[in-house]
C-alpha cells in the first residue's frame, strides 16, 4: 500500500507552477480568471493580481498552451528574461517608463527568436535574431522592432481543445474559444510578464518605481500596438503597496482599478483542486474506493491538541489558507512523513499530528515575509495571539477582546502598517490593524445565520473587503472573530511552551525530579 502514497506525492509535488508544468495539463482546474487573461481590452494591459500561491503563474502557463493549440503567437517573460542592470535607483518615472520600453522590446525579441519555426519568417527573424546576437537598444532599431510586432500577429484557428485538454468540458472549451475571439481585430499577439514584482527589491525606496515603470511600458506598448494583448502579474501585497504609497501615481491606480483580474481565493475553489488530483491519483492506483480512502486512514482525524474530530477533506481545506499551494505542499509533507516513518501504509492521524505545528509555524513564517515591507511586526503580530483572550473558546474572540488585544500590543511594542507607526491612543489605528489582519486572512468574522448547516457563516476580505471599519463597529461587535485555522497548530505549539517555561522550578519540583531520576 505504500504504492499508493508514492503515486500520491507524483500528483502533490512542491505545490508551484514552475515544478509542476508535466502536470498542468491533466489537473488544472478552470477559473473564470482564464478567461479574462485570454481576452485583455485592446491598448490595456490587465493586471492579475494575487496573493503568492493562489494560481497566477499556473493561469498564465495554460492560456500560453491553449493559445499556442489554436496557433496564436503568446510568449511568457519572467524578471531574468527582463535586465534591469541599465537602471538608476535615482531614475525618475519617466527614465524609468522609457528604458523599459527598449528593454521591453529587446527581450521580446530574445524570446520570439528562441520559439519554434513558424512564429517568425523572413525579414522577421532576420530582425529579431540580429536583435539578440546585437544587444542593440538604438531608438531606430527599437522602432523596428515595435512596427514588425503586428507581422507576427495571427487570427485563431478552429481547434478541438477537450481532446487535447479532457480536463477542460465542452461548455468551457466554448466559453474560451469565444472569450480568444472577443477582440476588435482577428489577429493577435499575446505577451504574459510574470512575477513582475521581482523587477524591483522592494526592500529599497523608490524601487517601486520599477515596477510602476514596466507597467506603463507595458501599456504604451499595447496603445500602439493594438495587435498586442497584454497580462502582467503581480502579487496582492504588491498591489497594495503601489496603491498606498505611490501617492505621484495615484491618477495611475485609478486607471489601473478597472483591469485588475483577482485570482479566485475560496475554500471550493480549493477543494476543488484537491480532488482533481486525488481523483488522478486514485485511478493510477487502480482503485474505486473514493478518493480520500486510497490514502488516507479512515474517514476522520484529529488535529493537534483538538479532542474533535473532523474529516480529512474539512482538515486540509481549513488549513490551505485558501491558497491551492498550501493544500498541495501540506498533502506532500504527509505523504513523505508517511513514507519515511514506514508505520502505516497510509496518512493517519499521528501523521496528521506530527506534521501540523511544523508545516503551521512554516505558514505564519511565509506569511510574515510576504508582508515584511508592509507590516514589519508581522511575526510578533502573530506571537500575540498565543495569549489572547479567548472567551469564546478556541481561538475565537468577541470583538471588544480582538480590539482590546490589538490596543494592548501596540502598547507593547512598535507596529507600522504601510510605514506609518500605530499608537495605541488612536482608535483609527488599532482598526488599522485590525484591517490588515483581515485583509490578510489572518482574522476574519463569524456571524449567526439559520440558513447555514452549522447555524454561521464566516466573512472574510473576499466577500466584504470593507468590513473592519470604526463606522461599521456595531456590525463587527455582532460577529465573533477566528484565527484562520492555518496558524491555529503554531500558536498552540507557542501557548505549551510558554505553559512549560512559565516560572523559575521550585525546590519541592527539584527535589521531586532528583528522586525519579534515582528511581529510574
């Protein structure tokens, strides 16, 4: 039976799109997000934007599969196709928007003479390979590369995507064959700039800039080149960052609001990603026994210090953050646990418990990296939360507790959001706070509703982003407020050793130790 579980890591391997391209064809799960990348609005580039792990790069690598089946130009550029060694850190905005512009078209040359025969012919190729033996960024050379860029443009053709993709139904190969028709002119050209955000180290000022910069290159490109057809992604944290502190470019993210395509982020979206790959998985094993059961044992478990059980799929859909990689990578650490303990053929409940606090501290770690430019007390953030009070039991709190939490750390040490330091005498920024947990999905609200199963239903960012506010306080004082479930396993870990460590040993305890220790 340990079969199995070797068969299951090949369908969970590291949980990112660039490890997991053999896969992509056979188990991605389609979003409505596919279909507006497929379709930006001419001399607009879209921005898909997203927290890490929530699909941007997998979105991106199949659109390129399924253009390039119906024989449509579409190339992919990361940062290291991008250089950004002829950049200052004292550019102005407009240097910057200008030498991305060159770079821009001198990598999209590099990579359109890297692709297969058929994308360029003729004084096109003749062109673009001159491009990169060259390195040659003159204006006039650049414009000649910027008016071949319509030659190589081409109309879709017919093509019967659900047999080369049987992942994709005959309703949504239809809807994506319409939405890659959906254009002013028949003929296109598609370019996806991934991870745009790593252009620029965030870490220094004005590096924000940079990205702003490839942005508008991006988009004056696209204006005049109506043929071209434009995705950039970029992470949330990102996003938010260039929309609260590019002040100068405000008009720009005014203008930017309307293009922002938002990665699905739901526990269903996710759940959904899960049994794709169980279902493959399973009948690789050769077997009809459900999905969970080839590999799991039994139907429900326990997590870590909790004396209820709950079932395998509520356990890991829980703990995903809503993010389709953290379900992945959880999944793949207790296969291998399993494995490698070589107790069980399958994942049970002591592998649950083993693996929990470690692959839950390895959340709260990412998490604060992810928002360490934003919110620097991040972890120690984080930490507080192992000593809150939770009146409601769990680590559920009323919401005069969660605000009085909040007031009380930012006496005890120095928090900034955005750059700006939190004072506890302010209301204004304990809700501050408070907003950025929430947005973050780190805390989100619990309200009473009959209608529901389980008599509640939870409120998160994705469904009421403008919920923690001071106006809308006697809302949030109807709703009790949760640690996302993905933290809940490290903060426990930190409540026992904080309950091992609390005071100095007696001399009774001392001597109590000293006589086992005899005895033993």
């Amino acid at each position: 039976m340990s079969h199995n579980l070797e068969v299951l890591e090949n369908w969970f391997p590291a949980g990112t799109a660039e490890g997991e391209r053999a896969l992509l064809e056979r188990v991605f799960v389609y979003v409505d997000e596919l279909k507006r990348v497929l379709s930006p609005r001419a001399g607009n580039p879209y921005l898909l934007v997203g927290r890490k792990g929530t699909g941007k790069s997998a979105i991106v690598e199949f659109a390129v599969k399924l253009l390039q089946l119906q024989q449509v130009p579409a190339i992919i550029l990361r940062p290291k196709d991008i250089p950004t060694s002829d950049l200052s850190d004292g550019d102005a905005m407009g240097d910057l928007k200008r030498k991305f512009y060159n770079i821009l078209l001198s990598s999209v040359a590099s990579k359109l003479s890297e692709s297969p025969k058929g994308i360029l012919v003729g004084d096109n190729a003749i062109l673009y390979n001159e491009a990169v033996n060259s390195g040659n960024r003159s204006p006039d050379f650049i414009g000649r590369i910027a008016r071949s860029l319509p030659g190589i443009a081409k109309p879709a053709i017919k093509a019967d995507l659900t047999a080369v993709y049987p992942v994709l139904t005959s309703v949504v190969a239809a809807d994506i064959q319409r939405a890659i028709a959906n254009r002013l002119t028949d003929k296109r050209f598609h370019i996806f700039i991934d991870d745009t955000d790593q252009v620029a180290n965030p870490e220094k000022p004005g590096h924000l800039n940079r990205v702003w910069g490839l942005i508008l290159a991006v988009r004056d490109l696209a204006s005049e080149v109506p043929e071209i057809c434009a995705v950039i992604t970029l992470r949330e944290e990102i996003w938010q960052r260039l929309r609260h502190e590019g002040a100068a470019q405000r008009d720009q993210t005014d203008h930017f609001t309307n293009l922002v395509v938002r990665t699905s982020s739901s526990d269903e979206h996710v759940q959904r990603i899960i049994e794709t790959r169980l279902r493959g998985a399973a009948a690789q094993c050769h077997s009809n026994d459900g999905l969970y059961s080839p590999f799991f044992e039994g139907q429900v478990a326990r997590a870590p210090q909790s004396p209820d059980p709950r079932s395998w799929p509520d356990l890991i859909l829980v703990r995903s953050r809503q993010r389709p990689r953290d379900a992945i990578q959880l999944i793949a650490k207790l296969a291998e646990h399993a494995l490698a303990e070589k107790r069980s053929p399958k994942i049970d409940e002591q592998t649950f418990q083993s693996v929990m606090p470690a692959f839950s501290e390895e959340r709260a770690i990412l998490f604060a990296q992810e928002v360490s430019e934003e919110f620097p007390a991040a972890m120690e953030v984080l930490r507080s939360f192992a000593t809150a009070n939770y009146r409601e039991g769990g680590f559920r709190l009323a919401a005069e507790d969660a605000k009085s939490h909040l007031r009380s750390i930012t006496s005890s040490f120095r928090i900034e959001v955005y750059g700006r330091a939190m004072r506890p005498d302010r209301e204004n920024d304990v809700f501050e706070i408070w907003r950025f947990l929430y947005n973050a999905n780190f805390l989100n609200g619990r309200i009473s509703d009959d209608r529901e199963k389980d008599g509640y239903r939870h409120i998160n960012a994705s469904n009421d982003p403008m919920l923690v506010t001071k106006a809308r306080w006697n809302e949030i004082q109807g709703m009790l407020w949760e640690v996302n479930p993905a933290f809940r396993d490290f903060l426990v870990s930190r409540q026992a050793d904080q309950k091992a460590k609390t005071g100095l040993p007696t001399r009774k305890s001392r001597l109590q130790r000293r006589a086992s220790s005899r005895r033993d």
